[in-house]
C-alpha cells in the first residue's frame, strides 16, 4: 500500500473519459489531493458580492485528477475512503443571481467570506453564530460511459457534483466503474452545508483531502452507494427549529418551508434575508417528513440551535 500526493497546479472542468491520468495507483493505495475552491480562485478572501455578478461557470469545479485506478474495469465499483480533509483558514457561500432553490426570491448578489478555525466555521467577526466545520468533497466521480466532455455542474451516473454532506471524514462511497481504470477526480470542498445546498453554495472552501482506493469486482452498480458515520455532529442536544410546507409539488415544499425558516430567522435573530438565505445553506437540512398521505406532501426544514 502506497500513499501518493497529487497537487492543484493541473484541473479540469469537465468529464471526459479520454483525459490522460496523473496518477496511476493500485488498489489500497492513498492519495493526497490539493483541492481548489469551488469557483477556480475567481472568488478569493478579498472579493466583494458584486464580483459574483461577473462569476463564470466555465471553470466551476477544477477537478484533481484525474486518478488511474490499476484493475479497475466497466463493471466494477470503486470504493473511496474518506480518511482526512484539512481547511486553509477561509471559505465563501453567497447568493448568485438566477442560482439556488429561492433564485426568484433573491435579485441581488451577496458574498459571505468565513473564517475557519479548527472545528469551527465563524460566520461574522463579533457573531455568536458558529457552525461545525464538518467538511466533504462535493464533487467526487469518475470518467463517464460516453464520449465526449460533460459539465461538473449536474451530478450524473458516474457521480460528480453530489453535494451530500454525509460524505465526510469515515464515510465509503462505491462508484460505478464506466471506464478502464475508473479515471477519478475530485473537487468542490465544503467546509458545512445544509441538506439541500439550498443557496446553491455551501462553505466553498480550498481543502487538502486524503482518500483511500478500493475496487469491488463485478459490482454491476447501476447509481452510487456510500456508509457514512452517524450520527453526525449537528444532531446535538440543543435541538431544532423546524419549519414545514405542505402541498402537491415537493419542489415548491422545499421552496415555500424554507421562506418559512429565513422568515423565522430574520426575525430570531436580527439577520438580513441575505444573511439569513446563506446561513441556511450551510446549516439548515431539508427534509421529506411525509411522501405517502396523497395528494399533499410534507418538507420540513431543520435548523440546528446550537449555531446560535
């Protein structure tokens, strides 16, 4: 078993099977990722929210990789370990315009930087407001089927941007094997993020990220699968506020229970709807509370007290 390093000074953007590797590894071995920020450092520590207004979504996701996986065939699995991811000290989340689940809701653009200290996310200088730094790879996959490049910006059989927050430190993730020797490549780091991203951004954050290789041979997955630890620490005994929203349409549910909870913490709290739509993305989960009870369905949005 070998432990590689792979830097950031090479990324790409895009899937595409015909990609020539920067590593070639066997299965067991580690690899040590340098991970840039999500946005490809247009958005750096000392960007201000109008430089969101000019973002290009070109060089979203710069990929690391990709990672030759020796034995590893159409067919198979991929199993990668998620055995360690370090922060830099600094993250964004904001509010891109014509972005997120409330995009009709917000005109305008804003940029919120983070300050990253050990386990902690501080959202403003002087805030009681902290949220657990509980970091994932948001974008983790392999080369796709087809031909061709594909964009990083929907998630896709062959993984990309997954944007679940249960792939941290302990979890596994099988990926379908599409193309000889798996061709994986990683990206899109977050230091927290809410279930359902719903801002469109978590903590976007550059990270040093560790993971272990495996295969399982014939595993003839048709989607991913992943363990991940539980519980996880935003699960705590402070407890939740939790707002709900009814109906036909699970979209507008999501929509319509998250109003909700921004209008609960404008007013809780004294935050803009701005302020308050950002803190939601990186800390506030959705979730189906009922899918069975015809013709309305119920989403419920979490938000965990102990950030206050």
């Amino acid at each position: 078993m070998s432990e590689h390093y792979l830097d950031d000074s090479i990324v790409h953007a895009f899937w595409d099977r015909s990609l020539a590797p920067r590593l070639e590894i066997d299965p067991g071995d580690t690899v040590v990722f340098e991970c840039r920020e999500a946005s490809d450092r247009q958005i750096t520590p000392d960007s201000i929210s109008s430089d969101l207004n000019s973002l290009d979504f070109g060089p979203i996701h710069p990929l690391t990789g990709p990672v030759y996986v020796n034995g590893a065939e159409p067919g198979d699995a991929l199993e990668v370990e998620v055995l360690d991811l370090q922060h830099k000290g600094w993250g964004w989340n904001g509010v891109i315009p014509g972005f997120g689940l409330l995009a009709d809701d917000f005109a305008e653009s804003y940029l919120h930087h983070w300050k990253l200290e050990g386990t902690n996310c501080l959202f403003d200088s002087g805030s009681d407001i902290v949220v657990p730094f509980e970091p994932f790879c948001g974008v983790m996959g392999v080369a796709p089927a087809e031909q061709g490049q594909l964009d990083t910006i929907p998630p896709r059989r062959n993984g990309g941007n997954l944007d679940i927050r249960g792939l941290g430190v302990g979890a596994k993730l099988w990926l379908p094997v599409l193309a000889a020797g798996a061709l994986f490549s990683t990206a899109d780091c977050h230091a927290a993020q809410g279930d359902g991203e719903v801002s469109g951004t978590g903590i976007e954050s550059p990270m040093t990220v560790t993971l272990r290789f495996n295969l399982k041979k014939n595993a003839n997955l048709q989607e991913l699968q992943f363990t991940t630890p539980s519980p996880l620490t935003r699960a705590d005994s402070a407890g939740y506020f939790v707002t709900t929203a009814h109906g036909p349409d699970l979209f507008a549910n999501a929509q319509n229970a998250l109003r909700y909870m921004l209008d609960h913490i404008v007013a809780e709290y004294g935050l803009s709807p701005e302020k308050a739509y950002v803190l939601a993305s990186a800390a506030v989960d959705l979730k189906i509370s009922e899918i069975v009870d015809a013709p309305n369905w119920i989403v419920s949005a979490y938000l965990p007290l102990s950030i206050f």
